[in-house]
C-alpha cells in the first residue's frame, strides 16, 4: 500500500496510480475483514469508497462498478462492527449503482447485480431486517436463474451458492419448510457438479449441506439433520487432510453445529466430545490469527458451557463460561449489537451457577451486567430486543428476591410484565398464526406474559400486598388456561401453579368456598397428564396449598391432604433442589402446625416442625428470603416443644423466632407482620404452655393481639383463628 500511496504522489494523482490506490485498499479491506480486524477493514474500506467516488464522477463508466464493488465490502465492514446505519447506507448505494449498470448493459452487468443482492441479502440478515434480505435473496436468485436459462454453463457455481443464501433467509423468516426445498436444490447443484468435476465442488457441497440441515431440524427431521451434518463433517474432514488451513474453517462451523444439535436432542457426551473436537481444530487455526477466530470459538465454548451445565459438571462449566466471558466482553468491545446479546445471555447464565456456589453478591453483578447489556440493545432496536430485557430482568429479579431484597425485586417483576404484555401484543394472537412457527413464537409469548403475572402476583404476596397480588394471579390463570386448552400436557404445571397462587389469594380476601375450589382444580390439572413426572412438583405444590386452605376452613379431609401433600413434597425434593426442599419445609410447618390440634398425633407434630427448621436452616444463608419462613418454622416447632413440655428449648426457640421476625419487620413492617405476629403469639403461648406468666411473656402477648387485629382489618376471616387465640393466651397469662 505504501508503495501505491507513493506512486499517487509522484505522478500528481494520475487516475491510473490513484485507481490502483483504490483497489489495493479494497483488497486490504477485505483480508484484513477476513484476518478478524474489523475496524482497520472499515477504514481502509472508507478510503476505497472515497476514492472511488472522487474517480467516478469524473469518468463514470470506467469506475462505478467498482465504486459500487467498495461499498458493498464496505457494508460487511460495517455490520461486523455493528454500525447498522452505515452498512444499510452503503448496501443500498451500491444496489443501485448496481441496477443502474445492469439497466444500461444489462449482458455485461446482470450477473455482477444478481453476486451483489446475494451479498446484501446477507448483510441485510446479520442486521435483523429478514424481509428485505428474503427479497433481495429472491431477486437474486431469480436473476441467475434467467441468466442460466441463457448461458445454462456460465452460473451453475452461481445459482446454487445464492440458493443457499435464499434458505438461509427463509430460515431467519421462519420458513424452514420453503428454506429446506431451496437447500435442496443446492445441495443437488452442487452434488451434481461434484460429479462431473471430482475433486471440486465438495467445499460447496458440505456448506449448503449445514444449510440444509438447518432446514431439516426446522420441520423437525433430527435425524435427517444428524446425517446431512455428519456428511459434511465427512467431506470437510476428508479436504483438511490436504489442505487444512482452507477446510478446517468449515469443518469447525460444522462440528459446531452438529454439538449444538447434539446438544439440543439429549445427547449431551456426544455433543461435548463434538464441541471438544471443534475447540481444538479453532485454537489451532487461531494461532497468530486469533482476531479471525474469535468468533467461532466464542459459540465453541457456549456450546461447551452448555453441554456442562447438563451433565451436571457445574465447575467445568464455569471454566467454560469465564473464556465465553472473557471472549464476548473483547468482541462486543468492537462489535456491540453483534456479541451483546450473547454476553448478557452468559453473564446471566453463569450468575445463576455463582448463586448456586454460594456467591450470591457476584451472582447478583453479573445479572445486573447483564440487565445493563440488555439494556442498551433495547435502546437501539426496542422490536428485537425486549424479549432479550424482559429474560435477563426476569433473572435478576430472581436473584434479588433469593436475597430477601423483596421491594427491588418487586420493581423489576412488573417492568419485566409490562415488557412481556409489549411482546405477547406484538406476537399477536396465538390462535392465528400464519406459520406453525410464529404459532409457536405467539404462545411462548403468551406463556411468559402469564408467567411474569404469576410471578408478579408472588412478589407482591410476599411484600405483603395480598389485595393487590389478586389481579395479576388472575391473569397469570387466564393467560395458562387458553394455552391448557391447547396442550394440556405441555401447561397443565403451570395452570395448575397459577390455580394455587390464586386459591391462596382467594383464601386470604375471604372467599372461602372460591379458594377451595381454586385449590381442588389446581390438584386436578396437575394430575390430569399422561406422564405425572412431568408435574410432580406442581403437583406436591397444589396439594400443599389445597390442604393448608382446607385445614384453616376446618374441613375433615385437611390432615390427610396435608399428610399427601408432605410425602409428594419429599419425593420430588432431591429433583427439584432447593425449591423443591423450600416447599417441603413450608408444607412440614403447614402439617406440624394443624397435627398439633390433635392431642394423640403431638409427637408427630413436633417430628414435623422439627424436619421443616432443619431443612430451612441449612438453606437460609444461601437464600437469605427464607429468613422470614425460618421465624415462622421456629414460632411453630417452639410451640410444639412447649407442647411436649421441653420448656427451656421451647423458650430459646421462640426467643430466636421473635429476634428475627422483629429484625425483619424492622426493615419491612408489611412484608413481614404476619411473621412477627406469629412470632410474638408463639413467644407469649410457648410461656404460657409452661407456665412462665412473665411480663416478657405478657409484652408480647399484648403485641400479638394488636397486630393481629391489625391484620384482621384487611384479611378478618383468614386471620380471625389466630387473633382468637392470641387473645386466649392473653387473658390467660393475666389471670
């Protein structure tokens, strides 16, 4: 280039040093796009473009053609940068230039129109806008097909490889079925030429074969997929043996590919041992070129992650994570709407495996990184990326609320559902869907709107905001019953999930007889599926609810529902992890507590109780929102210690509940009185079960009774068996 730039100069810019000055820079932009080195490809393309320009407006036929060749490598420069303005800009500039060349000569420029459409349908896709990449892919392939039917030897290189792009849109349009018959068609071209050729074509070949298998996994022909992608794995193999810097390249896309899909069908040591193979030819290529890598081996080590994370090898998947890290901070550095979305997606995934290692605070970094990525992207194109906000929210609002931080994760629970009814009313109806696809797209749509309900409903719940939790349970049921209607199978466990939230709510505003019925229909549904694994938890979640609802309304199957609720709870516990352990205890607590109603079953209460405080105090650090279950478990198993005369640890236990529940209720009155109520009732009875008529004993009595009442104002059936005996035990210990 040095040399060129010199000969510019001593020749007074002649036009023929300065056209060569153009070219060069042209061809230097697109080795330098092909080394990895994005932003030195877009200057040297910028000065191609200029040059260019000044040379064609003095002698237009001569170089229009190549102004309109610069700019079109100048638009790659600038997607793989993510300047999506400049690289539509100079796309489009350079289509016209193009149709304007093919219009006046039409023989000598229709196949360098028809090579330019196929550039910009790919440039058009890699930017989000797969209408007009599908219409330039189309035009394109139209264009060769007419220049074939006149020169039938001049483009069969040509039509098949824009055929490729053709699938490859329909692919990004949701069209696997038309996208499977275009690479079809391809990989028959290219097959065809292979034979009259042997030797060439098999590069061509094994591309459009990963298209097609694309295809094949889109109208859900895994095996097919399997085959075609080990074909060309075979091919790519086969050509690195002699030539492995050309093929490895393609052989790496491919192995990646088929781990993904590996991965995708279960087979999750295959799929490593794949993505493995894929790592090593990548490293290996990327020795002294690592810019040109970067990029595939950034979607290696996701695919690696991932495998990881499903065998359960959670350390070596954080290794994995840490280089995806590492690697999509780097490229999203220089190409943010390129990389962003897949580091907010690790960043966030590997923030739930910190959380799980007992790092809550850098767990909870790394999801707000991940908000503040997916943020930004959302600033820049709000249509592709609310979903993308809407998830990484969702997670972060579940960290907060693992940390008890109960008001922050409210806030973010219900921008993540007013993101979610955005997504679902631009999806538009999930009855009516043009594709079996988008029908697809429209009803996970409609699943996650109604689950950001239910799960608004639940933080509010637990802010102590029952009235206001109604509504958003109530739409979380609407939303599930239309998709249960459908695939019953497929939503029954989250019907039935919606149906106990709203039955506990319903319970809690006084309705009685609703929240029974609520309950009973959330046990049917759970268990009205063919395989009942699919919703055990769901299952042992609505029996628990049911059977706490039937035991505070008195009726006389309460026990036995509670007692079938536990033993649900305990069989899915191991599976489920923490939830599933969290749901035990709670539903130990419900069962001890009503047990002891019963004088002949207080040794089973209190074993009860004494289960459900073991289990929470082994998992309160690492989810410090238990804090306030952990005051009411200790209130309980207190008065079921009192209950069997062990009064010294019946006091201590109830003393801890009490410290707790206030250093709780101090930082949130609303969200934790019915705790510190429970607290305070079980301090003042446990005492009074033991005969101690202390002041302490009687102060809180007092307290219990006052806050209850308080409570009652709001919730007067629910909370009217408590404040009866709150007020026994006072006018007990004042005698």
């Amino acid at each position: 280039m040095e040399i060129r730039r010199g000969l510019c100069e001593r020749h007074g810019q002649e036009e023929q040093f300065v056209s060569l000055l153009a070219d060069g820079l042209h061809n230097t932009a697109v080795y330098l796009m092909e080394c990895g080195r994005w932003k030195d490809a877009l200057k040297a393309a910028d000065e191609a473009v200029a040059i260019h320009k000044a040379l064609a407006t003095d002698n237009p036929d001569a170089f229009r053609p190549g102004l309109a060749l610069a700019l079109t490598t100048l638009s790659g420069a600038a997607r793989l940068m993510g300047l999506r303005d400049r690289a539509l800009e100079a796309a489009r500039e350079a289509i016209a230039i193009r149709r304007e060349l093919s219009d006046a000569r039409p023989e000598t420029y229709r196949a360098d129109l028809a090579n330019t459409l196929n550039a910009l349908s790919i440039d058009l896709g890699e930017l989000g806008l797969h209408g007009e990449a599908l219409d330039a892919a189309r035009e394109s392939v139209k264009t060769y097909r007419e220049l074939a039917g006149k020169h039938p030897r001049a483009h069969t290189y040509s039509l098949p490889l824009s055929l490729n792009t053709l699938a490859n849109s329909l692919l990004s349009h949701e069209r696997p079925d038309l996208a499977l018959e275009a690479a079809e068609e391809a990989v028959r071209r290219f097959g065809k030429l292979t034979e009259e050729h042997p030797g060439a074509f098999r590069a061509e070949l094994a591309m459009v074969l990963v298209t097609l298998a694309q295809g094949l996994e889109g109208v859900g022909r895994l095996e097919d997929t399997r085959d075609a992608l080990e074909r060309s794995a075979s091919i790519y193999r086969s050509l690195a043996a002699t030539a492995p810097a050309a093929f490895r390249p393609g052989l790496a896309v491919c192995l990646n590919n088929l781990s993904a899909l590996l991965f995708r069908t279960g087979e999750l040591e295959t799929a490593l041992r794949t993505v493995e193979e894929a790592i090593d030819v990548n490293t290996r290529l990327a020795r002294g070129k690592a810019a040109a890598f970067a990029d595939i081996l950034n979607k290696n080590w996701l695919v690696k992650y991932r495998c990881l994370v499903g065998l359960e090898r959670f350390g070596d998947a954080m290794t994995a994570g840490e280089k995806a890290v590492r690697g999509l901070r780097s490229l999203a550095g220089s190409a943010p709407e390129r990389y962003e979305a897949d580091l907010a997606m690790i960043l966030s995934s590997t923030g739930i495996l910190l959380q799980f290692a007992g790092q809550p605070e850098q767990a909870l970094r790394r999801a707000k990184e991940a908000v503040e990525v997916s943020r930004r992207l959302m600033g820049r194109d709000p249509g592709r990326h609310r979903a993308l906000l809407a998830e990484h929210l969702e997670k972060y609002g579940n960290q907060l609320f693992a940390l008890g931080r109960l008001r922050q994760s409210l806030a973010v629970a219900e921008e993540v559902l007013e993101l979610r009814r955005e997504v679902l009313e631009h999806q538009g109806n999930a009855t009516t869907p043009p594709t079996q696809v988008r029908a697809q797209a429209q009803a996970q749509a409609q699943a996650q709107a109604a689950q950001a309900a239910l799960t608004f409903g639940i933080r509010l719940l637990h802010c102590g905001r029952r009235a206001d939790a109604l509504p958003p349970a109530q739409e979380a049921v609407d939303g599930f019953q239309v998709l249960h209607a459908d695939a019953p199978d497929a939503y029954a466990a989250s019907l039935a999930s919606a149906l106990s939230q709203l039955a506990a709510l319903l319970f809690h505003a006084g309705d009685g007889g609703a929240a029974l019925e609520t309950g009973a229909r959330a046990v049917d549904v759970s268990r009205s599926v063919a395989d009942p694994d699919t919703t055990a938890f769901a299952t042992a979640a609505a029996f628990s609810t049911y059977g706490m609802i039937a035991a505070e309304l008195g009726e006389g199957n309460a026990l036995d529902l509670l007692a079938e609720a536990v033993d649900l709870c305990r069989a899915c516990a191991e599976p489920t992890g923490p939830v599933g352990e969290i749901q035990l205890a709670q539903t130990l607590t419900y069962f001890g507590q009503h047990l002891a109603a019963v004088p002949e079953r207080h040794p089973e209460a209190l074993r009860a109780s004494e289960e459900a405080v073991t289990i929470i105090r082994r998992l309160v650090d690492a989810f410090p929102l238990l804090r306030s279950a952990t005051a009411t478990a200790l209130a309980s198993h207190g008065l079921r210690l009192a209950e069997a005369g062990r009064a010294r640890e019946a006091a201590d236990t109830t003393k801890e509940a009490l410290e707790l529940a206030r250093l709780l209720a101090r930082q949130d009155h609303l969200a934790h009185r019915d705790a510190l109520a429970r607290a305070l009732s079980a301090f003042a009875r446990a005492r009074l079960l033991t005969g101690d008529r202390s002041d302490l004993a009687r102060e809180a009595s007092a307290g219990a009774v006052a806050l209850l009442e308080r409570i009652a104002r709001d919730e007067p059936a629910a909370t009217e068996p408590y404040l009866r005996e709150a007020r026994d035990t006072y006018d007990r210990l004042r005698q």
